[in-house]
C-alpha cells in the first residue's frame, strides 16, 4: 500500500513539473468558426483579453454587437463560446490573462480597450489605433504581445 502510494506521488510530481514547463503564453488553435464569423469585421480578438462573462455577454448579444449585427448558426456559436470561455483571462494561466482578470477586479466590460492593465500598457497609443492589436503585435492573435514582436 506504502508502494502505491510512493508511486502515486511520483506521478503527481511528474505531472506537475509538466504543467510548470508548458508554455503558457501561447493559445490553443482558435476553431476555423471563431476567425471567420469573429475575424471578419476586426482582427479575432485573443480570449484571454477579457473573462469568461464578459465573452458570454458579447455572445448573447450578438443580434445587437456595438451597432452591428453578428450573424451566426448555432453550431457556430456553440464552438466559439467554448473557445472563447475555456481560454478566457480568469480561466487560464496565460500571462496576459492573468494581469487582465487582476486590473478587472470583477468589473464587468465588452471592451478590451477599457481594460485597465491594457489602458496603462499604452498610455501614448489613441483609443482609435489600439484597437487593431495586431498593427503593433504581430503574435497577437495567438496571444503574444511580449515586447519583442511589437513591429516598429
Ligand atoms: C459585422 C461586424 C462585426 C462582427 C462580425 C463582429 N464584430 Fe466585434 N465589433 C464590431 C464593431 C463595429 C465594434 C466596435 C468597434 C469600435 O467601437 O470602434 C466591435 C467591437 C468588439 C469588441 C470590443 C473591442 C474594443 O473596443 O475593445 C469585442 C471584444 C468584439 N467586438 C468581439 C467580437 C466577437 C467575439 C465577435 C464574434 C462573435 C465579433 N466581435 C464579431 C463589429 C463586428
Ligand atoms: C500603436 C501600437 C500598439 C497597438 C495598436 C497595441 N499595442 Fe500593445 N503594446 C504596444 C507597446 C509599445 C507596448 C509596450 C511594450 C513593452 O513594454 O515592451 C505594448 C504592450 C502590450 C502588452 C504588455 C506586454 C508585456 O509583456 O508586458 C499587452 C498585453 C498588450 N500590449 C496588448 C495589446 C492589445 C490587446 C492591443 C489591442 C487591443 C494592443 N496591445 C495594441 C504597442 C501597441
């Protein structure tokens, strides 16, 4: 019984010296559905830019999204709720959504340009220019917006 148990903790270890390795500042493959119904009037935001009810929200209210209507079936929804709430900045380990989900505190908001840790990242770049993350951050859409990919 002492065996097994010795063994068990082994493997525990193992799994978690894994978990720590893992790189967590990449995202998982986003679903075809999400870059082509979410990609297609601005750049498929990164998940981890906003928590899980604030995706949900956006999602229920997709007949009326900022002024325009998001059209959708219901598999298509189906498949980017999961993708977006399963990666979302209070669901994972990714560096970015930490600090997003800290600077929320619990508030609740739509935009990611209203996110405080986002707002204080930059303080010199215009409310209009910032939304298209990825003119500065070529690996935004995978989730990387380290200083390093920032095109210049
Ligand atoms: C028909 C065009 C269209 C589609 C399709 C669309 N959006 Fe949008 N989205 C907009 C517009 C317009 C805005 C507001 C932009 C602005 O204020 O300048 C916006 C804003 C947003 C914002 C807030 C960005 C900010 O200012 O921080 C998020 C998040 C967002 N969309 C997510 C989504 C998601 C998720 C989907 C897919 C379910 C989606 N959008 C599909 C048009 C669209
Ligand atoms: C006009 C260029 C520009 C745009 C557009 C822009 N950023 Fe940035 N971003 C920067 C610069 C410059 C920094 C600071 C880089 C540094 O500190 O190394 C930065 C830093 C960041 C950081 C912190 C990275 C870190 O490792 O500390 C995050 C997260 C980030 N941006 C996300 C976004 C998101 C999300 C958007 C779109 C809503 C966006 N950025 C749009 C220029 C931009």
């Amino acid at each position: 019984m002492k065996h097994i148990a010795a063994l068990l903790c082994i493997a525990l270890l193992a799994i978690g010296v894994q978990s720590i390795q893992a790189d967590t500042s990449i995202l998982p493959e986003a679903p075809s559905q999400y870059k082509k119904v979410c990609g297609s009037c601005h750049m498929a935001y990164p998940p981890v830019l906003l928590p899980a009810i604030a995706w949900e929200n956006i999602l229920d209210t997709a007949e009326c999204h900022f002024g325009e209507r998001v059209t959708m079936d219901s598999f298509e929804v189906k498949k980017i709720r999961r993708y977006l709430t399963r990666n979302a900045a209070d669901k994972t380990s990714h560096k970015v959504a930490q600090n997003v989900a800290a600077s929320l505190g619990g508030v609740v908001t739509d935009r990611i340009t209203s996110v405080p840790y986002i707002q204080k990242k930059h303080a010199n770049v215009t409310s209009a220019s910032l939304k298209n993350c990825a003119s500065c951050h070529s690996g935004a859409s995978q989730g990387r917006f380290e200083g390093a990919r920032i095109r210049r």
